[in-house]
C-alpha cells in the first residue's frame, strides 16, 4: 500500500470543546499523510479563537472561514473544503464524531487493495471514555441500484459522511452538496452520487470510527426542529428527480411512513400550521398521500404541538400510527 494523501474536511460551528476532542482523534491516527481543512460557519468569537488555536499546533490543519458569498450552514462548508482539497481521497468528519487510531489506513488499505470508488466502515456510539456497538444491524448492499432502495427503505441508514472515505476523482468537478438542505445533508448527497455516478463500493462491518448522539453536553440547535420542516420538500423534490421511478414506487409506503415519522418526532410549537399545510401539499402527489392519512398527519401535529403533556395524548398517537399504517395496504 502506498500512502496517499487524504483530505479531511470539517464544517465547524461553536462546540469548540468537542471539536477539539475530534481534532485530536485525527491527530492521532496511525495514518500520517493527511490534511484537515477545517471550515468554520460563523462560529462565536471565543470558539473560533480556541479551534484556531489548536489547528495552528499542527501545520496538517488549516482553518479557513465559509465564504461571505455562500449559504450558512454545513454543505456550503463542505463544498468550499472540496474545492480547495488536494488529497487523492476525501473524508468527509463531523466536528463531534472521533475517529479510531486506524480509521483512516484501514479505509485506505480497503479502497486501494479492492480498486473501489469509496468504501464505508461501521460506527459506534460514544459512550463515556469509549463506545458501544449499534443495536441495529448495518445494511450491507452490493451494489448501488441496491443501495439506492436502502436509501430510501424502512431499515437503517446504509451510511453517512463519517463513514465512508471517497475516491477524489469520483467527486471533484462532478457532484457537490445541496445548500438549500439543512437537514438530510448525508442521504441526499449519497442518492444523487449513486443515481449519476453509479460507483463501486463495499461496506465493512468494522467499527472504525465513534458517533455522538445530541445530549447536554452536545445539545442540538434551536432552530433544529424548524430546519427539519424546512428541509423536507426540498429533500423530496431532489430525490424525486433523481431516483429512477421504479425505485421510488417500490419505497413509497416507506416515505410514507418516513413523513408521519418526521411529524411526530419534530412538530413543536415552534412549527405553524401553516408550514405542515404547505409539507403535506408539496408531498401529497409524491407520496400518494390520500385524504385520510392527509386527515391522520393533521391530527397528529395538532396532538404534538397543542396536546402534549395532555392525559392520554399518548394513547392518541399510538391510535393514529396504527391507523395510519393501515391505511398503506394497497
């Protein structure tokens, strides 16, 4: 195995804390030949001060700042950090996700030795000095028709960013992220790579790398719920002209299913009425949504957003799911 060079490209948004801890997993990988291109979307001063701090300990790391030209948010991060990458491979990192000491030449080994596109490793979840592995099992799929269906499917996702190291020339100059997307970033990206460019992988069961899921010391953002919301028609008009059709009819009791999901763990007061009428109009033709699910996904925000904590509000939703899902049978 030679030892080319790998980009790591990093959007960065306060947290400065767990950035750093990420910063250090990649320092202290077994793998050497790497660049850190570390884009930060407009971070507090304090923050950005203590991640620049730390990047300029090791001249691997660069810290650049988004364009004033582009969108905020992590794919115009990620679109700049591509742009000016030099590395023969790209890894695309979150700034609160660690890498194991061998995440990166086990990735490099297994896309040399197997002339692949890209290939994708398993990931566990932080817990306290360590991890645990995943309950659910990963999907393993063998080629992309295959993995688009699993994009979309019922089981989990087939993978994200963190766990996948790309073939630059596979990239560059052919694909980039969808800046109007705050949310769904990584399945979006991975549907319209494997529908245009329809490359060789393989998925490794290996935990290579660490993911932490939002808790206190992690918290998620406030507008988190509304950027959801935001995100779905545009996730869906991109899918939709980009999936062959038979594909989506195949999974579209699964979207179905994916949208009243969405609703029940992400309708807040934060969310208007007026925000799930224009959703459920943009998605009623796409997801073959009849009048009486239409009717089922209204209840339903009105139990999230003005029921909750409501005595037998629990019993209600369960009620909807059951009758929701009954109303898939063809």
């Amino acid at each position: 195995m030679n030892n080319p060079l790998v980009s790591i490209i990093i959007p960065v948004f306060n947290k400065s804390d767990l950035v750093i801890e990420t910063f250090k997993s990649i320092v202290n990988q077994s793998y050497a030949n790497w660049e850190c291109i570390v884009v930060d979307d407009g971070s507090s001063k304090y923050d950005f001060n203590q991640i620049s701090e730390y990047t300029q300990l090791d001249q691997r790391f660069s810290l650049h700042k988004r364009p004033s030209d582009t969108q905020k948010g992590a794919n115009a991060c990620r679109n700049f950090g591509l742009s000016i990458s030099k590395g023969r491979y790209i890894q695309f990192f979150d700034s609160d996700d660690l890498m194991l000491q061998d995440c990166l030449i086990g990735r490099v080994r297994a896309i040399q030795e197997l002339s692949l596109d890209l290939v994708i490793f398993s990931m566990g979840i932080h817990k306290n000095d360590g991890f645990v592995n995943d309950d659910t099992p990963d999907v393993i799929v063998d080629d992309w028709e295959a993995a688009l269906s699993a994009f979309i499917g019922k089981d989990r996702l087939p993978w994200n960013l963190q766990r996948t190291l790309y073939k630059s020339s596979l990239l560059k100059g052919e694909i980039s992220f969808n800046e109007a997307l705050s949310r769904f970033q990584d399945v979006e990206f991975n549907i319209r790579l494997l529908s245009r460019l329809k490359p060789k992988f393989k998925i490794f069961t290996e935990v290579d790398c660490v993911y932490r899921r939002a808790s206190a010391s992690n918290p998620r953002t406030p507008d988190f719920n509304q950027n959801v919301f935001n995100s779905i028609p545009v996730f869906l008009d991109s899918i939709y002209s980009e999936m062959p059709k038979g594909v989506l009819n195949e999974n579209v009791l699964n979207l179905q299913m994916w949208l009243f999901n969405l609703i029940a763990l992400y309708a807040d007061k934060s969310i208007k009425t007026s925000q799930l009428d224009d959703l459920i109009r943009v998605s009623e033709n796409k997801l073959e949504l009849n009048s009486k699910q239409k009717q089922i996904l209204r209840l339903l925000f009105i139990s999230k957003t003005k029921l909750k904590g409501i005595k037998g509000v629990v019993r209600l939703n369960s009620y909807l799911r059951k009758k929701y899902i009954k109303l898939q049978i063809r």
